[in-house]
C-alpha cells in the first residue's frame, strides 16, 4: 500500500487551524503538491512507474495526534490524504509526476 498527502493541505490545516504538521510527521509516503486527492478515491493512478488505485481518505487518528500534537485530528478531518493499492510496483522518485492511467 502506497500513501499520499497533499502540501497544500498541510499548508491550508496551518493557516486556518494554526496546527502544523511536517510532512515527515504525517506518516505518508508520498508528498504531492497540485493533485487533488480527495478526488483519486476509486481511480487509477500512477507515481513514477508504480500503478495504483486510491482505495479511501486517510484520516486522522488518535496514534498520530498522539505523535505529534493536540489538534491534529480536528485540523486533517478531510485533508490528511490518500490510501492507495499498489496495481504495479516499480520505482518513485522524487519530482515524479501523479497522473491518471
């Protein structure tokens, strides 16, 4: 299983909540910017040469406030990524494009 979380989400919960949260702190695998992906749920996907299919949100939970800091779950409800199959392993490098099969 691959996860992805969106710079712009981790930016948006810090502006509007005051709640910041690294993207290392996450627990994702993958950091995206520009990709909506709330809308990848039930689609296929490729990063580098991996094939996925987002499968649902990751939400936040009380293990990760619990690693990081009071007010993460209310600040990523909606907003703390993507949980997605892997169809075809391969590589992922960084700068590696998000784009629909």
């Amino acid at each position: 299983a691959l996860t992805l979380i969106a710079a712009e989400a981790l930016e948006a919960a810090a502006a509007e909540t005051g709640v910041e949260l690294g993207a290392d702190e996450s627990r994702r695998n993958v950091l995206t910017r520009g990709i909506d992906l709330n809308a990848l749920v039930g689609v296929c996907f490729r990063v580098g040469e991996v094939e996925c299919v987002g499968v649902e949100l990751c939400e936040p939970c009380t293990t990760l406030e619990g690693l990081t800091r009071p007010g993460v779950i209310k600040a990523f409800v909606h907003r703390c990524g993507l949980n997605a199959d892997i169809v075809i392993d391969g590589e992922i490098a960084v700068g590696d494009a998000v784009e629909p099969v």
